[in-house]
C-alpha cells in the first residue's frame, strides 16, 4: 500500500459494507429534471469533528446513505486528505458499497515512510469519473463533507517514574539554603514585630 500528495489510489486493510449488485440506468432514461445522486455521511456524526486515536483494536467506521442516485458507480474511491495537504489513499469499493472499516493502525503500520499525521483529515468520497467531476442528474456526486480526527496516544508513565520537564531544581535548593531560611525568619519576626506595635499605638490613641 502507498500514500501521496497526489492522491494515488490505494487500497486499505479493512471491511465493506453495502450491496454487491444493483440495478443501473442508462443517461438516456433520466429526466433532466432528476436531482443530482448525492451520499450522506451517517457515521461518524457530523455535527462535530470526531476524534480516532491512533492504535491496535481501535478501528474506525464510516458509514453513508445515498439519494437520487439513478446511475450505480462502478467503484468509489475513498482518500482522507490531512490539514497538511497530503493525500492519503484508504481503500477502493464497488460502487454499491454504503460504507466500510478502516484501521488506522494498521495503516500506519503498513506505510512507515509515509505515516499519518496527528491532525484533522477531510474524507473524500467518489467514483470512478473523479473527484472534480461534472454533477449530473441521477450520477453519483463526490463528497468531501466530512472532517475527523487523528491522534497518538502517549504512553503510560507511572507516577513513581514522572518527573516534572518544566520544574527548576535550582528552585528547591535555593529554598533549602540556610542563609535564605534566615532571610525568611527575620522578615518573619520584622513583620509580627511592626504589627504588635501598630496594634497598641491604635490601642494608645483610644484612650
């Protein structure tokens, strides 16, 4: 398997689901009238973009349903191109195929060279005319709706073994130092002293 900036098709570990066969129409038999065949995505939600961490056993599912669609695809290609505008090819389906199982760890497994960027990707859907291809009435129109999430989970790290990247040690030492405890202690008694005499000059003056 390969990935590309320029979206070469490739194919991805995972499951299809949909029909195998259906019936097609030919160009002649559509009205002019007829809408434009369009999918919409039914998984994952669309109303805010999902996130997928990237490991074993955590596959994603993305799923469709389609309208208008009077002309069945020969196949679809599916890419998800990341915010760093590189193109990665997931899988190729027959053209009835409502949806399908994609590992990303397993991708990523398979292309080292070309890892997935922890990043948001754009899911692009299309059949065998092309992305940028001219809508028609009744012909599958591609769909790039989609926007989901990538990220790699950082390991485990016991609390005994966690230390703190962004603490200076210089820090506990200085506090540690007897000349600074001093320093703390005679501002400590300048401090109670001043307020003891304060207190009984207010004291003084209510006579």
């Amino acid at each position: 398997m390969s990935s590309s900036s320029n979206g070469t098709s490739a194919s991805a570990t995972g499951s299809t689901t949909g029909n195998s066969t259906a019936s097609k129409s030919t160009s002649s038999s559509i009205p002019a009238t007829a809408p434009v065949g369009i999918i919409s995505i039914t998984q994952p939600p669309q109303a805010s973009t999902s996130f997928f961490k990237i490991a074993s056993d955590e596959p994603i599912t993305f799923a469709w349903s389609s309208s208008g669609v009077l002309v069945t695809p020969t196949s679809l290609t599916i890419n998800a191109v990341g915010a760093n505008s590189f193109t990665y090819s997931l899988t190729s389906l027959p053209g009835t195929a409502s949806g399908f199982t994609w590992n990303p760890y397993s991708y990523q497994q398979s292309n080292i060279a070309t890892p997935l960027a922890q990043t948001t990707y754009s899911l692009q859907v299309f059949d065998e005319r092309g992305l940028t291809a001219t809508a028609k009435p009744g012909f599958f129109s591609a769909n790039t709706a989609l926007t989901f999430a990538l990220y790699t989970p950082q390991p485990y790290t016991p609390l005994a073994s966690w230390t703190c990247s962004v603490c200076n040690g210089s820090n506990s030492a200085y506090a540690a130092h007897p000349a600074y405890v001093a320093l703390v202690a005679t501002f400590l008694v300048m401090f109670l002293s001043g307020f003891g005499l304060l207190r009984n000059a207010v004291a003084f003056t209510r006579r």
